[in-house]
C-alpha cells in the first residue's frame, strides 16, 4: 500500500474554506484516498501556521473549520489518518535534528524566504526554518508520495536533499519521498476573474448562512450588457464557476439562456447560488453540526494523532539511535 502525504494549510484571519479549496484539494484529496491501494496521512499544519498567526482562538477556530470542511465532504477518518500537526510532537524533535544538518544556503534559497527577504525586519526564524519542518512532516511517516503543485515542488526537492544526505552518512533511514504532481489541477476562478484566494479577497465560502452565501454570489464582477443582449458565457465569471459545479444538460441550458438575450446577469448569479445550495446541501449541514461540536472534531483530530505518532516514534528512535541519543 502506497502511503500519501499532504498538509492542509489553516492560516489567515479566520478559518473559511472557500471553494477553490474545496475543488482544487479537498474533493481530489478525498478521491485519492479512497483507491485501494493508498493510505492517506493528511494532517492540518497549525505549527507552520504560528510563523504569521499568533493569536491562539484564530488558530484553534481555523483548525476547526478545516477539518470541518474535510470532515463534511467525506474523509474517511478510520482508513486513512487525519491530524492536527502539533498533537505529534516528535516532529519538532526531528526538526532540530535535520536542521543540523541543512546548509544555510539551502534554506536562503527557499522560496518562503527569498519572497520576504527584502524586508528580513519580517522573518523570523520559523519562516527561515519552514522547508525543515516540511521536511521533517514528510519523513516522520515514511511517506511514499507527496501531492504538490508546481509552486510547492522545490520543497519536496528539498525534502528528498535532506533525506539522501542523512541516508548517505547514517545508512538507510529515511524513505526518500516521490512527487505526485497532477497536471489537471483546477484553478478556481474568482468573484472578480482572478484566481479565487483570501489574499485577493475573492473567494465564495460555500458554507456561509444563505443570506450571506447569497449576497456573496452576487458580488461577483460582470459587464454591463443589457439584460435584452445576447451574452458572452466564455468571458463571464458567473458562468465560469457555474461550468464548474453544474452537470452537461445545466450547462448547455445555461449557455442558451446566455446567447437567446433576455437574461440578465442577476438571474445567473441566482442561478448559481442555488446550484452551490442543492449541491452541496448535505456538506453544509454536516459542517454547521460539526462546528457546533468542536469536541467531536477535536476527538476525531486526537485519534489520528495517536495513530500517526504510532508511526512516527519508530521512525524518530532510528534517527536518534543513530545519532547517539538514547531511544
């Protein structure tokens, strides 16, 4: 069985997942997880997290509402492992190990750093040492593949530097991990065309109150064509995320309402608001019970904590055994 790898990110100022999320990870995560032949460790990188939230309720929310997400769309949390970083403490003990081992230049070449390097007055060491603990959240579990995309490939490359350097001088301890990059990534658009991101501010949180949810579809940037003109779907936003959720005949029944005239842009958004409503239906409901019983979240997260440091200790022992520590 070829055991997967991912860390799911849980920063920024709140803890929305919105639909880029939900289509470019969540949805194939979970796909993937379910083969056969896979067993997926998938955890929620809160450590990480703490190199720009330090306020502790913001992290414990988002914690929450990702694995909420994860947890309503499916995640099967008894074939595969799903954790909360921190709850497995043997990975800062390896990070220090490795880090002992990893060329300053390595690190300065990252690109986490060098993004933020002309202003070193807003780096702090965590962010320098992030592709250590990156590193070490990989090798602490005998990963076979990490799914990446190409941004985050020099990372892995990274990982697997670190991993054949220790190999080289203490003999075959770690599993060198292999990417798993998937061409066919989904860019979401967002409300206002670009790629759907916190950062822009752009995104749709699927799991929002109706009302809210709502008044968010309708924010979405459009032309100013009359409602009596004929439409362009191929150069719309609303269509575009419509294409991505509705089925072929809604699609093509969408397309003929666009260049018939008579239809205006608010009877699209509409539309696609109550698309993303019968949708995803079930996942919305399961999310709002799930967030309103964080001790079950937290329950599901600290199981798979156990189950993860089950595999992690061995693997710490070997390092620390090699390097004269007692195990």
């Amino acid at each position: 069985m070829a055991r997967i790898l991912t860390g799911i990110q849980s920063s920024g100022s709140n803890g929305e997942v919105h639909l880029g999320n939900i289509l470019g990870a969540i949805v194939p995560g979970i796909e993937l997880s379910k083969k056969a032949e896979n067993e997926a460790y998938f955890f929620i990188a809160d450590l990480h997290s703490l190199t720009t939230v330090k306020d502790a309720a913001i992290r414990a929310q988002n914690v929450r509402a990702v694995a909420a997400a994860w947890l309503a769309f499916g995640f099967d949390t008894d074939k595969n492992v799903f954790y909360r970083q921190s709850d497995v403490p043997e990975v800062c003990e390896l990070t220090w190990y490795l880090s002992c081992f990893t060329p300053f230049p390595m690190l300065a070449n990252a690109h986490s750093f060098k993004d933020k390097s002309n202003n070193l007055a807003d780096v702090n060491a965590g962010l320098f040492n992030y592709p250590v603990l990156m590193a070490c959240d990989i090798l602490l579990y005998d990963a076979n593949y990490v799914p990446v995309g190409k941004d985050q490939k020099q990372h892995l490359e990274m990982t697997r530097d670190i991993a054949n350097s220790f190999n080289h001088k203490y003999g075959e301890t770690f599993v060198v991990p292999e990417p798993m990059i998937d061409e066919r990534v989904m860019v979401v658009p967002g409300t206002d065309g670009r790629k759907m991101s916190k950062s822009y501010d752009n995104y749709l949180n699927i799991f929002l109150p109706e009302k809210a949810l709502r008044k968010s579809v309708m924010r979405i940037e459009t032309d100013s064509t009359p409602l009596e003109e004929p439409k362009d779907p191929d150069s719309c936003n609303v269509f575009a995320l419509y294409s991505l959720l509705a089925n072929k005949e809604q699609i093509a029944e969408m397309r003929n309402n666009y260049t018939a005239g008579n239809y205006g842009y608010g009877h699209a958004k509409q539309a696609l608001f109550e698309l993303i409503l019968d949708k995803y239906a079930e996942q919305r409901k399961f999310y709002d019970v799930l967030m309103s019983s964080p001790e079950e979240i937290d329950a599901k997260l600290l199981l798979g904590a156990k189950k993860a440091s089950d595999t992690a200790r061995p693997v710490l022992n070997k390092v620390r055994k090699k390097l004269g520590f007692r195990t």
